[in-house]
C-alpha cells in the first residue's frame, strides 16, 4: 500500500527557511511528475513545486527563486527547500506523486505558519 507522509512543517519568522520532507512507501508504478502543493485557509489548492518524470521542474512564481524542490531516490522522500519564507507563504502544504497507471497520491499535510 503506498504511503506519502509528510514532515518538517512548523511555526518560523519572516525570512527564515524551512525543509519540507516526504516519505513514500510503497511501489507506485510509471511515475509522472512527484512534487508539493499547499492550500491556504479560504483558497484552493495550488501546485508550489514539480519534479518531471525526465527530471526537469517547474515552480509556482510566487515561490520561484527562494523554493527548491530535490529527491532522493535512496530513500524514497522528496524535499521541498523553502528559503525567504513571506506571511503568505502559510498554507498547508502537502505531497503529491502522480503515475500514469494509478492517478494521484496525496499525503495528508503538514502545516506552514510563517509569522510578520
């Protein structure tokens, strides 16, 4: 059974940084894109950043520039760097592999709050 479980989320001042990890369990079979969306509370869930099954990314433009997305095969978790952290990044942000087979796969969220 996969698993997507995040880590890494918290409480951190304006222009301070964050890593977000994701640990995937589980075999999930013709991978797409992997990456991280997050959800603010009153909006709708936005893609931050993607990892293309050839390897390139792409980036919300909101966090291009400060965010860095990376994997480690090896052990199975994908990361999210999160640099300049601004009030309006708080959301919850949340794991998703997507396989051409199966669809999508969500974890269940860790919270961001980013105080002024």
């Amino acid at each position: 059974q996969v698993q997507l479980v995040e880590s890494g989320g918290g409480l951190v001042q304006a222009g301070g940084s964050l890593r977000l990890s994701c640990a995937v369990s589980g075999t999930i079979f013709s991978i797409n894109h992997m990456g991280w969306y997050r959800q603010a509370p009153g909006k709708q869930r936005e893609l931050v950043a993607q990892i293309i099954s050839g390897g390139s990314t792409n980036y919300a433009d909101s966090v291009k520039g400060r965010f860095t997305i990376s994997r480690d095969n090896a052990k199975n978790t994908i990361y999210l760097q999160m640099n300049s952290l601004k009030p309006e990044d708080t959301a919850v942000y949340y794991c998703n592999v997507n396989s051409l087979r199966r669809g999508d796969y969500w974890g269940k969220g860790t919270l961001v709050t980013v105080s002024s």
